[in-house]
C-alpha cells in the first residue's frame, strides 16, 4: 500500500535544534526501500491559490487559508501496513517540530495488470503484422534502441518506419514469446525487465529465431500506459538469424 506523507512546518516553532532530514532519507529510501519519492516545497508565501466561480477563475497569492501551519513538502512510502508508515512518519526531524499527515492512497486498477496487458497487446500487434496497433502502444515521443540496428528511433514516427521495414522482411505470423518480465511501478512511472524470444519465416526463405533482453520504461498518460522507452540488447549466446540453406548452390 502507498501512503502519502504532508510534512507539515509551523510557523512559530523554533526549529533551530531540528535534526537533519538526510539521515532519514537515507534509511528509507536506500537501506529499506519504503521511501519511494518526495521533494520540499516553497513556502506558503510563493503558493497561488486558484478558484473558479461562476465560470470566472480567481486566483490569489498565497496559501488557501491563513494558518500557522503549512505543507512544507512530502513523502511517498510503500508499507505492509498504516501502522509501518506511522512508524516512519514519526521518525522524519520535521515531526518533532511540526506535524506528518498519513494518508494511503486511493486503491484503483492494479497499475501491473495494466501494463502486462499492454505488452500482450505488442504480442498481438507483431503476430498480426498490425503496424498502427503496434504504434498505439507507444508514446509519441518514445526513445528506441535496437542491437540489431544499432540505431535509436525518437519518436513514434521514426519507430513506424523500422518496424515496417522489420514487417516486409518476414512472413506470416511472428511468434513473440516473453519468457520472463518483471515490473516495477512507481506511481506514473513504471520500469520493465524480460526475456523475449522472437520466431518468424523471413521473405527470403531463411528463419528468424532471437532471444533478446529488453528493457522498458513506461509512462502513465491520462488513464493509458505508454512505453517511452525500450532498449533492446541481444544475448551473445544467443543464435541471432539462422539461414537455411537448403537447395541453395
């Protein structure tokens, strides 16, 4: 479960004797792996409040209400449970001073299933030889690396033209087999580790079998999941294009 901690500063205490806020970084973030992001905020002084009121938007500088205290930054934990994150909350030096909101976040659609989902539709799109399904699996502005061509494509329109060029070198469908992928997600971004074995016919009589490593980085647009990044690298054990021979002089 992700927890979202309001480090909240106050304006009247003395925070002179206040630890540092590294140390507590450092065993969260490094040592146990809770810690997934957070950053420090400007203070309420440089906030702009924004209202809209009868179709007309009101803004005013400052904070939304006029307090002692204040939303100095924040933390996201990832915990087994509230009390493991109230655990960690009470350990941050701004606790002693000011105070640290606990709030989990709002359970929606498991972000993994998600994007397992998009890389079977990459599996589908290849099979089919379906270039535009292909293409709407990835971001516009999406960054490719491929061994093979020893290439990177920027941008979903530069990607377009390899892949089908990659399409008019094989016939039939394209067996697309992930063997092993493993994902990480953090909140809009989310990372991907697999094993993909790739089988084909080639136009010119020849046979396509490679197993290759790819990494992949993956964006949350909107509600969608979008690869922004992919970086292919052949294993080098690995039998790249095998070429029959047959009935060749």
């Amino acid at each position: 479960m992700k927890y979202m901690l309001l480090v909240c500063g106050d304006d009247t205490a003395d925070a002179s004797g206040m630890a540092p806020v590294e140390p507590w970084v450092e065993e969260l973030s490094a040592e146990r792996g809770v810690r997934l992001h957070g950053h420090r905020l400007r203070l309420p002084a440089d906030a702009v409040t924004v209202r809209v009121r009868d179709g007309e938007v009101l803004r005013t500088d400052g904070p939304f209400a006029e307090t002692k205290e204040y939303v100095a930054g924040y933390d996201i934990l990832e915990c087994a449970t509230l009390e493991e994150a109230v655990e960690a909350a009470a350990k941050h030096p701004v606790a002693s001073v000011g105070a640290m909101e606990v709030r989990a976040f709002w359970e929606d659609e498991d972000a993994e299933g998600k994007i397992r989902r998009l890389d079977a539709e990459v599996t589908a799109a290849v099979r089919d030889h379906d270039i535009d399904r292909a293409m709407a699996c990835y971001a516009p502005d999406v960054e490719v690396f491929h061994a093979v061509s020893g290439a990177e494509q920027s941008g979903v329109g530069a990607l377009r033209k390899v892949v089908e060029l990659w399409f008019s070198a094989v016939t039939g469908p394209v067996e697309r087999e992930v063997l092993d992928l493993r994902i990480r997600v953090d909140e809009s971004i989310a990372f991907g580790h697999a094993l993909v074995r790739t089988r084909a016919a080639l136009a010119d009589g020849g046979e396509l079998d490679t197993t290759e490593r790819v990494t992949t980085g993956y964006r949350l647009a909107g509600d969608r999941w979008q690869i922004v990044h992919q970086h292919v690298s052949v294993q080098g054990d690995a039998t790249a294009v095998t070429r029959n021979e047959e009935g060749r002089s």
